[in-house]
C-alpha cells in the first residue's frame, strides 16, 4: 500500500485502508467494557498523552511529514502484553500509518503492515507479537508516515525525548498511547494541565508527580492527560479545548480505568479570560464528576496549590482560589480529594508554594514538589 500520492488519493483510497482494521477500531474496544454486565476490556493505558490542534508556531507538526519517521520513547507505568494506540483528533484527512515497530517488533493493524487512521478518529494496533514489556520500561516505538499527511494531532511538550527524521523534539506526534494486559493495580487518568505534564521538572527524568505515583504503586497504571495551559472551562487556541470539552476523547476512551484524578482549576484563575466566579469553576467540576459516573469511574479531585509567586496573581485571585478549594475539600463535589493546596503551601505565606517546592517561577513544583503531590493521593481512593 503506497503513500506517496498527494493527500487527495489519500482521502480516495482511505476507506478501503479503514476497512482492514475494523477489527481494532475503538468501537469493538467500547464493545468489551460497555454496558451493565457486559466483560470487561484485559487492556489497560500504561502510558498516554492527550493531543492538541498544531499552530501556525508549530512548525513540523503544522506542517506533516511526506516519507517522515517519528520515534518515541515512552516511559511505561504497567507492563504486559503491549498495543498501541494513535489517534488524529484535529485531521481533517486521513494519514497513512505504519509499518510501525515497537521493541524492535513489527506492528499489525488487523494483520497488516498499514493502516489508514481516519481523521477525527483513533486506531489500535493488534497485540505485538514477540513483546511482552517489562512494567517501568522504557518502550521505542518507531512510526513510519509515508505521507503527505498534512497537519497533525500532537501532544507539544511530553518532557521527554523523541525524535522526528533523527531530530530530537519533545514532541508527540499522533501516538496517543501504549495499552497492555498486565497491570495488576489500580488504573488511574489524571486530567490535568501543565504541572501534571511535568513543568518543572527536567525532561527525560520521569519525575512528574503521575510518574511518581506510578512508582508508589507496584501494578499500577498511569495515564498523564496533561496539557500545559489547560483549564476546566473554556477552550483555548494554542493550549487546546478545555478538560470539560476533551473528557470523553482523552478519558472515557481509555481502556480498563478504574478511577480518574481532575488537576485542573489553575489556569481558569490566572490565565486571561480569568474565571473569578468560583460557582462556575465548580460546576464545571461537577459536570465532569457527572459524566464520570456515569461511566462507572471514581473521581478524585485536587485542590488548586498556591501561585502567590506568579506574575499574573492577584489578591483577588487569591480569595477565588481558596473558596474554590473549601467547597472541594467539603467531600460534596468529589468522590475523594487530594489536597495540593495543603501538600505544596509555606505555612508562612499560605498563598505561596514553599521555596523548597517552588521552581523558580510561583506556579509549578519543583521535583520534590511533584514528589508531594505525588504523596498526597491516598492510595485507599484508588483500589
């Protein structure tokens, strides 16, 4: 199957591409857990990324890849028998994937080397045959886009190393995540905005507080959704649709979850539009609280750590803040809380992080501030 045609014999001859891996979409994988009674998926998300809209600043993503390469290496939380799962949440055309490996082993898509990934739609890949990976691995997974694939779906910034044609990005591109069949503790998705993906800590060090997590929990399986700049409410043109909007794609999806953690709030303060009406905040809370239910998850909610360092705090801000954080630490919005407000705070300055969990700039943690966070999640609200 060749990809060098333009972009239009892409969309042409998509459906039949479309039609070889039907046996993998994410329908047949909602079949397995859906419904009263119905069996349950053996899969679980050992590592995630959730995807954003590219920008014109966006330079390889904005603009695809024609006969690219793109390498990930990603930190596995669980272990087991692997599958992979890409997604192309904003395309507007299908792309070509494939042939793909992942441990130096061959991918198939319903057998085949190639598979067609729809636009707005995902794709799963059979289980690899020949790896079974090690849990707190780390997995290589090499794509192959013949292309032209015009924009692509991305994850900016993962703070960890990939590459795309031999050059190191940060960046993912389309891969959306690693699924296997050996977590044997709790399943976790944690929804959250620039600190859970790891601002402020250095790349490639595995020290984001979902990945410390993770370590605290032998078995576990962790999904980090995080998304810099994301917030409850409202949708943003760089940073991508708001937790409210991307719930259903980035969380519901998820195979075998068990119990998501909302780590958002911040953003809906601090960044312009600021959202200084704390019943707003809280109702977009309890909407997501809702739509969790419903789908048979627990949801536990953190409460917003102190900004009083950053630039654009303010005393009114301050004030929102902890009324947001009162009504959540009542018990009657979430199932369980995490208190990072507690967690992260100088007993001195309150509205402040304390200066050994500061990074240097007011908002996100430092290592040993991700390593509190990390603490302050009970492991009894996630069994």
């Amino acid at each position: 199957m060749s990809g060098r045609g333009p972009a239009r014999r892409g969309v042409l001859t998509a459906a039949a591409g479309l039609a070889a891996v039907v046996a993998s979409a994410p329908g047949a994988r909602a079949a397995e857990s859906a419904g009263s009674g119905a069996r349950r998926s053996r899969w679980t998300t050992s590592w995630a990324t959730a995807q954003t809209a590219p920008t014109p600043t966006d330079t390889v993503a904005n603009t695809g890849l024609t006969q690219g390469t793109f390498t990930a290496r990603v930190r596995l939380s669980a272990g087991g028998q692997v599958r992979l799962r890409y997604g192309h949440a904003f395309g507007t055309v299908p792309v070509l994937i494939g042939p793909v490996t992942a441990g130096g082993s061959p991918v198939t898509f319903g057998g085949q080397r190639q598979a067609w990934l729809a636009a707005g739609a995902s794709l799963t890949s059979d289980a690899v045959a020949g790896l079974r990976a090690v849990e707190a691995s780390l997995l290589t997974i090499r794509t192959e886009l013949p292309g032209p694939t015009g924009p692509l779906s991305f994850h900016r910034n993962t703070h960890a190393s990939h590459h795309v044609d031999g050059v190191r990005t940060t960046s993912v591109f389309l891969l959306t995540g690693v699924e296997v069949t050996g977590a044997h503790g709790p399943v976790i998705a944690v929804l959250g905005d620039s600190i859970a993906e790891g601002v402020g800590t250095p790349d490639d060090s595995d020290l984001r507080w979902p990945d410390q997590l993770a370590r605290r929990l032998p078995g576990a399986a962790v999904a980090d959704l995080g998304i810099s700049g994301n917030r409850v409410l409202l949708d943003d043109a760089r940073f991508g649709p708001g937790g409210q909007a991307r719930f259903d794609r980035d969380v519901l999806s998820l195979p075998g979850l068990r119990t998501v953690l909302v780590h958002l709030g911040v953003n809906d303060l601090q960044q312009p539009p600021s959202q200084t009406d704390p019943a707003l905040v809280l109702a977009g809370y309890r909407q997501l609280v809702l739509r969790a239910r419903d789908a048979g998850l627990r949801v536990i909610g953190a409460t917003i750590a102190p900004f009083g360092g950053w630039t654009r705090w303010t005393p009114e801000l301050e004030t929102v803040r902890q009324r947001i954080n009162a009504a959540v630490r009542t018990g009657r919005v979430f199932d369980a809380v995490a208190d990072f407000d507690a967690a992260l705070r100088d007993p001195d300055h309150p509205e402040r992080l304390l200066p050994a969990y500061d990074s240097g700039d007011g908002l996100h943690p430092s290592p040993s501030g991700h390593a509190a966070l990390a603490a302050a999640v009970d492991r009894r609200h996630l069994l």
